[in-house]
C-alpha cells in the first residue's frame, strides 16, 4: 500500500487508518480498481489520485441515489472515474472532464478491459466552457450526480454553474475540502507555499456552500475531506 493515500488521510492514527484500509475496503476494493491503484501509485503525481476508501465510499453514494446520469471534472488516471463506471448502471454516462488527456490514457486501457469504456463521454480541456455550453442547451436539472476533483481556484465557479445542471435531488460531491488539514491551521503558521495558495479557496468555498439554501449539505473527513450536496430547490 502506498504511503500517498495514508498522507491524505486525516486519521490521526496509522494503526486505526490500516485497520479501516485491511478490514473493510482492499479485501472489497474490486481488480479493475486495484489495477488502476498500482498502476498510478508508479506516476509521479500519484498522491492526487482518490483514496481507495474515497472509492469505496462514492461507489456506495451512486449505488444508494441509482445515479445514471453523472459528471466528473477532473480525472487525473481514472480511480473514482471507475469507480462510478462500474457502480452506474450498463446504459449510465459520464461526462468526464480534465485538463489532461496524457493521464487519462494511462488507466483507459484498464478501463476497457473491464467492459466501462462505453458510458465516459470524456473532454479534453477547461471545465467551464463545458458546463456554459451545457448550460446554453438548456441541460439543467439533467445530471444525478457530479464528483468535483479539480482546480480549488474555480470550485465556485464549478458550484455557481452545477447547482443548475443538477436535478433536485441530485447530489454534487467536492474533493479536498478540508485541503491537508491546513483549513484549521492558523494563517500565521508557516506552510507549504502550494498549500497557502488554494487553502483560501478551498475556504471560500466551504464558507459560500455553509450559506447556500439551495443545498443540504455534509462535510465529512474521508480522504483529505469530502462534502456532499444535496439539491433541494
């Protein structure tokens, strides 16, 4: 087991964070998702890959809504991307977006030999463009559920256009919302120039999504923070 997934952890214990991984999540983790594991834990930017627990946890997410019609912005190598692959149902889509299309390829051919390739509608490029475009074909309220692992600097503007696309009821999930950890560190404390930069905007976007009375909302300490929103208007 790679020693990335247990930096983005924010269990406080080693022991407690390989008991929940050797219990409950690798002996379920399916092969597809394995291979996809180890293959990306070779790559130098292994540590933005979702965490096999985050995995474990969305595949539930989907399975519980009977999601059909998903989105995805950001994919890096394709973990989470398979993992709603395989958990939407053989005639489920997923509009996939990134920036980089060289990563991607890196976990399609696993993608493809376990059958999912068919429902990823996958775009190279800028996610805004997209979401306006969708926006102007009058898409909103289409979408069950969208996983948002990307550009902290554009989460509200993600936000600002999902909350249309979603249909009520639909959930929007947004990664790395607790950034490290470093959201409760006080801003006088020395840190990481990378984690100074997008902590501001990972809590600008936790303070608007506490304000929205469009969402239900949770926010929850799975992998380096998960928060789930749910459409209610």
């Amino acid at each position: 087991m790679q020693d990335n997934n247990r930096t983005k952890s924010l269990l406080q214990s080693d022991a407690l964070f390989y008991y929940i991984l050797e219990t409950s999540v690798l002996p379920r983790e399916p092969e597809a998702l394995k291979e996809l594991r180890e293959l990306t834990a070779k790559h130098q930017w292994s540590i933005m890959t979702t965490p096999p627990e985050g995995g474990q946890f969305l595949s539930l997410l989907l399975k519980l809504m009977n999601a059909k019609n998903t989105m995805e912005i950001g994919v890096y190598t394709g973990y989470s991307l398979l993992a709603t692959a395989l958990a939407i149902p053989d005639d489920g889509k997923i509009l996939a977006m990134d920036i980089n299309r060289e990563n991607y390829e890196l976990g399609l051919p696993i993608i493809k030999k376990h059958g999912v390739a068919h429902k990823i509608d996958f775009k190279e490029g800028p996610a805004l463009p997209v979401l306006d475009q969708l926006i102007a074909d009058k898409k909103q309220g289409t979408f069950d559920y969208v996983f948002v692992d990307a550009d902290k600097d554009n989460y509200l503007n993600y936000h600002k256009r999902l909350i249309e696309l979603v249909k009520v009821g639909g959930l929007i999930v947004y990664d790395n919302t607790l950034w490290m950890g470093s959201v409760a560190v006080p801003p006088d404390e020395s840190m990481p120039k990378f984690f100074v930069y997008y902590r501001h905007f990972v809590l600008e976007l936790n303070k608007a999504l506490a304000a929205d009375p469009r969402i239900e909302m949770c926010q929850l300490p799975v992998g380096d923070g998960v928060t789930l929103c749910r459409r209610i208007y």
